[in-house]
C-alpha cells in the first residue's frame, strides 16, 4: 500500500499551526501550533478509517464553522449607527461638505478626509462619498470640482457644470 501524505501551515496572527494528513490505510490527522516564541499552543490527533476522511472532514468543517461564528462579536446594530444616519441634509450642511472638500489639499488621501469629515459630521464615510458628488465634488480627489464627465459617470446634476440632461450612456455631450 502506498502512504499518502498531505502538509499545510498557516499563521493566524503570531500562531502558525501546521496540519499533516497521512493515509497508510488508516487516515491520520495532526494539527499542531505554535505561537511566535516556539511555544506549543495546539495540538491534537485524529485517526479515521481511510473512507470516513471526507464525511468527518465536513463534519469538522461544519463543527468549526458553528462555533467560529459563536465567538465572532455581532455586527453593528442600529444603536451604533452615526447619530445622522438616514437624517436629511440641509442645505447649510451641503455648503459646509463642499466648502471643506474644496478646501482639501488634492495630495490628501481622499480616504482619510472622508473619515474626518463623516466622523464631525457624525455621518457614515459612504453618505460621505456618496454626497461629495451631489454637491459637485469629485469623490476621489479632495479640493477638485466634479467634471462634467464626472457628473454624467454619477448621474447628478453638479453645481459646476449645469444641469446634466439625457442618459449617461446615450452619447450626448449632455451639458446645457
């Protein structure tokens, strides 16, 4: 009989656990970690007959899925949310996104400043986003205006460049 052997690793933080399978003809499973200084952290053997391999490896699979998804923190709830999540925006607070997008240097990491402004603005960063280009900023680039193009890829009318008319695909150059 032959024996196969099958060897894998991987690090989950400073752990990197190796796992090694044989079938010789029963079926052998190691697992062992190890943390960043050397110490064991993990161990454990399992023997299998050889056909049983594929049915206890989804029922470990299932297994392990179930509690990982135990010791997962919950998502976010509602209680969470920015305090002006789903709130209207006044016109007061589209003059305000604007005149600080404006004002950005264009080597700022748009990323970054739209966290900042979400965060005072109490705000999600993708309302952000999403607003930047209602109020005629380009979304991508802080302290630049929306282009004509721009507009017609977001389908809003900016403030910039008029109003945009007919479809965004249609061909048009689309600017009164």
């Amino acid at each position: 009989m032959t024996t196969t052997t099958y060897e894998n690793s991987v690090r989950i933080g400073a752990t990197t656990y190796q796992l090694v399978a044989t079938a010789d003809p029963e079926l052998s499973v190691n697992l062992a970690g190890v943390d960043g200084a050397g110490a064991l952290v993990a161990e454990g053997t399992l023997r299998l007959p050889a056909d049983a391999g594929a049915k206890i490896g989804k029922l470990l699979a299932q297994v392990l899925e179930a509690l990982a998804r135990l010791s997962t923190p919950p998502s976010a709830s509602p209680r969470d949310r920015p305090a002006n999540a789903n709130q209207p925006w006044a016109q007061d607070l589209d003059d305000a996104l604007r005149a600080d997008w404006l004002a950005a240097d264009q080597d700022t990491p748009a990323v970054d400043l739209i966290r900042s402004i979400a965060k005072r603005l109490e705000r999600s960063p993708t309302s952000i986003r999403s607003r930047l280009a209602k109020v005629g900023c380009d979304p991508d680039v802080p302290g630049r205006a929306l282009s004509d193009q721009g507009a017609r890829v977001f389908r809003v009318q900016g403030r910039d460049q008029g109003r945009v008319r007919g479809k965004p695909d249609s061909g048009e150059e689309g600017v009164e």
